[in-house]
C-alpha cells in the first residue's frame, strides 16, 4: 500500500543548481515563519534513543512516514505521529512517493545503504554521526550529495554550540601562541568490547526484524548484546569509542584548523580480536596545517586512558574533553560543546580573548531545514562530516592493523606498505549492493 501525502504548494525556497552556498544563521531566523509556513514532508529511519531526539527536533515538519526494526520503538513513536507510514525495511520507506527529506539514525553499518538511496533518489539527508562505516563509503556519500544537489547534515548537533564557536574563535585569533598538540580524551567505551562473540542464541524477540537489522552485514545469529544498545562495540556493526565521540571531541579541532586528512597514523590499545575493539586505546595522529605546512600533534584516548597528568593543567580530568596546548596557554573545550577555559602557562599572564566573530547558529537542526527549503548548506554537511569521519576511521584502522600508517589521501592507500584493503571498504551481504 503506497504511502498517500497530500503535497502543499511548492516550497518557496526550493533548491535549485545555482542556489548552493553557506546559509547564515541570519537568514534562518528572519525565516523562521517560512520554516513553519512551507512544511517539508520527512521520513525518519531509526525511531527509538537518538531518533526519538532527532524527530523531537524536526516535530514542527510533517512527519510523513516512520521506519524501525524493533516493533516497540515503532509504535510507540507511531502512537505520536498516527497518520504517518511505518514500516521495519527502509528501503520500503524511500520507495514512497511524496517525500522531500529523510532523518536516519539507525546504527553506523546502514548509514550509507539509507542515505545514498535517498540521495539518489533527490532527498534531502540528515545522517547520524558518524557519517558511515567505511572510509570508501563517506568520500561516496559526500560526492553523491554533491553530485545530486540534495542538502545534507551530518548528525553532530554540538558543531551548532556556542562553547564550540568560542573555542574556534580563540584558536583561529593566535591569543594561544602556536598550538602544535591537542589531547582528546573520552571515558567510552560503556558498551562491551574487547569480547569474542556469543556462543549462543536466545529467540529472536517477536517485536524485532533481525534480518533487516543485520543490513548488509554479514548474517549472524540474533543476540542482546548487539541490539538495541551494544552494537557500537562490534566491528561488523558499530566503529567503536572513537567513532562514537570523536565526530564530538575531535570536530572543534577539524573546524579550529581546517584539517585535512592525517599523514601518520599510530595506536596501542589493549588486545585487539577480529570482532570487537578494544577496551582502551590511544591514537596519534600528525597533521600539516595551513598553508606553510606547519606540523600539528593529535593525541585520542579511550577506555580508562587520559593525558599524562600534570600536563593539563587541570586537577581532575573530566570524562571527556579537548584540551589545545598553545605556547602561551591552553584551551580546554568540554565535552558536548560546553564554555571552553583558557588556562595560561605562566602564572600571572594576561590572555586577551577576541571578540566573537562566528555567526551563532539558529541550531544543528534547523540549519538543515532552513538549507534545505531556501537553498544554501548546513554547517556540516556531508563534505565536513566524511573529513570528520574519516579521521576517527583511520585511528580504528591503526588499532586494528597494529602498525603505523603512512597515509596517501589522494590515493585513499597507505604509502608504507601496510595493507589495509580490507578496512577501507567492506564487502555486503548478497541483497544490499547499493548503486554509487
């Protein structure tokens, strides 16, 4: 039974080739009665946990049709929306006519497989963090959202904070002398890892479609430790602690730098097996900055690890944090986009911060929608979330090889040797190819 959507009148902002450019938050709240005005009709796949939080966001849309594996955050969100379309595959959801936009929130393993197929089929994309599972799939994802001129927004709602802009805001002005090392730090992984898989089985739950779960992953017996909450852990379905926060932790570092992708990459952790990450890890990435090519240090830890103490500046860490060591001062940004601290290194010094000179944004959400009815892009689009996501995605091929990494961006290979082939773009269950 298709999906019946009553289509309001065309959309007064509707995008088209020659629209496309940053939208500003400016021109988001002066459109605010447009916003509500001209509705977009959205599908959401992934209703329960953080879909529940996306839809909250975009609750002012029509919210046309809903789609999840697990029957019991499905009509429980459907009780909330009862003229919407459900159902469990989403494929099923993206073959309906009438849609404009699409939210997906499932795990990180379908990422690509929704959104290129909503993509392609001219839908406007909002896609959790972080942006997909592979590197091959993010770099396919932000040149299809430009190829197809759809508006895109990479899931990492803390870009749209104030703590966040302030904190680029006092990098980019030099008030911290030169930075060449930043430490990252999170208390993730809260999910199993560093475990093999379970030897049994219990039934699959009456309320769950396993085999649309599993995607395109390989087939593997159902089992709790994967859904609803632990599939992070496990390399088949999730990307880890560092794929979990680093699009947080590590997005005020991409943005405050401009960076591009690492030149080496290097890991230890605890033991590494073919299924699961780690428990902890540490990931050192080196960068060249700007244009004269100046070299900057990123430092990633996870599990129970954290910067050397004494280094910070800081008597207790908290469970997560960015920390940007200038010559003159450190800056500490919090976890989640909170007000960043600027500790001086010489007791007593002075640091006069710049006046702010980033627009606020009219939020993470509504910089989509806005993009999306009146041309323009979101803050971070699929473009800044594949760079984002590529990243965190080279420090979990560190850990898994063991090795160091000599990395060759523009070949998307190693230029030392080591072959991680395999790592870089998985091979789909018989099914779920998805056309590029």
């Amino acid at each position: 039974m298709p999906l019946t959507l009553n289509r309001r009148e065309a959309l007064k902002g509707a995008v088209s080739a020659a629209s496309f450019g940053p939208i500003s938050a400016s021109l988001a709240t002066e459109n605010d009665a447009n916003l509500s005005a001209d509705k977009l009709n959205i599908g959401v796949i992934g209703v329960g946990n953080r879909g529940a939080s996306n839809i909250a966001e975009i609750k002012s849309q029509n919210i046309v049709a809903l789609c999840d594996v697990d029957r019991q955050y499905l009509d429980a969100m459907a009780l909330r929306y009862p003229d919407a379309r459900i159902c469990s595959e989403f494929r099923e959801l993206l073959e309906q006519p009438g849609l404009d936009a699409v939210l997906i929130s499932t795990p990180d393993h379908t990422h690509f497989h929704a959104a290129m197929t909503a993509m392609r089929r001219g839908l406007h994309v909002y896609c959790e963090k972080p942006l997909a599972h592979s590197i091959w799939e993010t770099r396919e994802m932000a040149a299809a959202a430009k190829r197809f001129r759809v508006v895109t927004q990479t899931g990492n709602q803390h870009h749209a904070s104030d703590g966040y802009r302030r904190a680029v805001e006092i990098i980019r002005s030099d008030v911290l002398g030169e930075v060449k090392e930043v430490h990252a730090w999170t208390n993730r992984p809260i999910w199993p890892q560093g475990v093999e898989r379970p030897k049994h089985s219990p039934p699959i739950p009456e309320h769950l479609d396993w085999d649309a779960w599993l995607g395109p992953a390989p087939a593997r017996p159902y089992h709790d430790t994967y859904h609803p909450r632990g599939w992070r852990g496990w390399h088949d379905f999730g990307c880890g602690a560092i794929g979990d926060m680093g699009p947080h932790l590590l997005d005020p570092v991409v943005w405050a730098f401009n960076l591009g992708a690492p030149t080496t990459i290097a890991a230890e952790s605890s033991e590494v097996n073919d299924e699961t990450f780690p428990t902890w890890s540490i990931v050192y990435l080196d960068f060249l900055v700007g244009e004269v090519k100046k070299p900057l240090k990123l430092i990633w830890y996870d599990g129970d690890k954290q910067p050397p103490e004494g280094l910070t500046g800081i008597e207790r860490l908290p469970p997560h944090g960015v920390l940007f060591m200038g010559k003159r001062a450190k800056l500490f940004a919090p976890q989640y986009g909170g007000p960043p601290i600027v500790i001086p290194n010489e007791k007593g010094d002075s640091i006069e911060l710049p006046e702010p000179f980033l627009p606020p944004s009219p939020g993470h959400h509504q910089e989509w929608l806005a993009a999306c009815k009146q041309g323009g892009t979101a803050s971070c689009d699929f473009s800044y979330g594949a760079r984002l996501t590529e990243i965190c995605l080279l420090g979990n091929i560190a850990i898994r090889t063991g090795k160091t990494l000599k990395w060759d961006d523009q070949q998307m290979r190693t230029s030392n040797g080591v072959d991680v082939e395999r790592l870089l773009r998985r091979e789909y269950r018989e099914g779920w190819n998805v056309q590029v």
